[in-house]
C-alpha cells in the first residue's frame, strides 16, 4: 500500500483524477492549509489560539530553474514578515531542492543564506527540513555552513538512517537546533532500517542523545510510544517542558496536539501551503494507514 501511494503521488494523470471530486479536495485542507500565504495564515492564529506554536512550510521541491528558486527565496521572505505582521507564534521550514539543491550547490546556499538572514532581522527562525537520503550530505554540508555564521538556522535528522547517531554527536558540539523525526521517504535498506520496531528503536536512542544536551531540540513524531517514551524521559532526567518541544503536522493526530499542550507541554505544528501540495499529501496517507480511509470515507460522502 505505502509503495502504491508512493508511486500514486508522481502520477499527474491520478492527481487529475481524484481532484475532480469535490469531496477529495475539501479532505485535502485537513492537512494542507490552502495554496496562498493568507489561508495559512489563519490556520495558524487557529493553531496559536490554542496555545500551539507552528512553521510556516511553502510546499515545492526539486525546482529545477534558477529563476523559480529566486521566488521561493522571495515567498519565504514575505512569510518572514508575514509572521511579524500579524503577530505569530511561528518560524519557517524549508526544503533545500525547493532553492536550488539539484541545480548547484553554491547557489542553495546563498538562496537559503538569504532567508536566514531575512529571519534574523526580524528575530526569526530556520529550520531546514531533510529530504531523502541522496540529499542528506549536501543538505549537512550547507547547515553547517550557515551555522558558522548565524544562530538562527537549525536542521532535521531522521531516525530510520543508520548514520543519525554519528550525524547528531558532530551537530551538537556546532550547537545544532535539531528536529527529530522518523523519515517520510521510501529509503533502500542498505542506509535505513526497513523495520518499524527498529525505528523507533533508534528514534528512543537518538531522542535520549538530544534531551540532555542543553539545546531547544523538536521531537516530531504522531507515535504515541514514543511520545510517552520521551515524557518518561524528561521527567526522570529533570528535563522541564520549557527546554524542548513536540512537533506534529497539521492536521494528523490534532488530538494529541492539544492533549500535549493541556498537559503543559509544547507543541509546535508544521503548517505546509502552496500550489504543489500533491506530493506532500500522498506522502501523508502513505505513512499512516488511518488517512487513508479517513479520505475514503469523506470521499465516499460526497
């Protein structure tokens, strides 16, 4: 099923397809905040509302002409504003093949430097998403590039990867904001482990690696063990609910979001808008059986 939907969300032909019913469309804004700044802006005063914090991520990846990064770069910065604009608990994720990864790699740099700059003055703040394991080095390389300059930046590791032990012993003496997660990507076994139990196996190792370190890390994941397994951890350790946060997507699990923050924890929500918003959706239902049907069945309804 998951290598099905996988293959589903490249296909133009079954995106023109199920976007014909008005029922699919309407299941989409459950995880997708609108295609333009403004819907996901009001997503997110729902969400601070509550007492969440969220990013901002405009969707769009492995861009392919110079031209079209420069206005990813420009989109990001009005965001930045945006956020200032309107008052938001909120900072901003990007993807590096969104600012010019598979074009060249000087020009990413000086793409995503500009954003974080941007942040900067507005007292904002970076996170660069990770993307599928043939990204990973480069997407490193350019971290820690920034890094070396600007406080502001942070980065994402994913526990299915067999090198994130040794990726996070080198990023926390660079004073590295880490987000964790599991990994959306479909990975060959040879860099990632193919079994669940494996997973969070290492997730609970890489999660124990973070806490203790002094830094403001993110714990992402929808995966109420883990969730537990890190709470057990703090507590033990004296690790307050100041000191780190829970990340999830919008829309998936809001439930535990908000249980999270009643039981005064911190949670921040990952705000994703935009035009392309297919691939990111079909990589939702893949990782949880339960989007599934809950698309089905509101499909189904209409």
């Amino acid at each position: 099923m998951k290598s099905a939907l996988l293959y589903l969300s490249t296909s133009e032909g079954f995106k023109n397809f199920l976007t014909k019913f008005k029922s699919f469309n309407q299941v989409t804004r459950r995880f997708v905040a609108g295609e333009e700044i403004a819907t996901a802006i009001e997503a997110i005063k729902q969400l601070n509302a509550k007492q969440i914090s969220a990013t901002f991520d405009h969707l769009g990846e492995s861009i392919s002409a110079e031209a079209e990064t420069r206005e990813e770069v420009r989109e990001y910065q009005r965001l930045i504003a945006s956020i200032v604009a309107h008052s938001l608990d909120s900072n901003v994720s990007v993807k590096l093949t969104q600012l010019g990864l598979d074009i060249d790699k000087e020009l990413c740099y000086q793409n995503t430097r500009a954003i974080v700059e941007s942040a900067l003055r507005y007292q904002n703040f970076v996170r660069i998403d990770m993307e599928d394991s043939t990204k990973t080095a480069a997407t490193f390389d350019i971290f820690k590039r920034l890094r070396a300059e600007f406080d502001n930046v942070g980065i994402v590791v994913q526990a299915y990867l067999y090198r994130t032990a040794t990726d996070i012993a080198e990023l926390l003496p660079l004073g590295a904001r880490i987000r964790l997660c599991k990994g959306a990507y479909k990975e060959p076994a040879e860099v990632a482990f193919p079994n669940k139990a494996d997973v969070d196996q290492n997730y609970i190792k890489l999660m124990k690696m973070l806490l203790p370190s002094g830094l403001y890390h993110g714990i992402a994941t929808h995966d109420p063990a883990m969730i537990e397994a890190t709470k057990k951890f703090a507590v033990a350790q004296g690790i307050t609910a100041e000191q780190f946060e829970f990340q999830m997507l919008y829309g998936v699990r809001r439930d535990l979001q908000e249980g999270l923050v009643q039981e005064g924890w911190r949670v921040r929500v990952y705000v994703p808008y935009g035009k392309f918003w297919y691939p990111y959706f079909m990589r939702r239902l893949a990782e949880r059986p339960a989007n599934i049907w809950f698309v089905l069945k509101n499909m189904m309804k209409g």
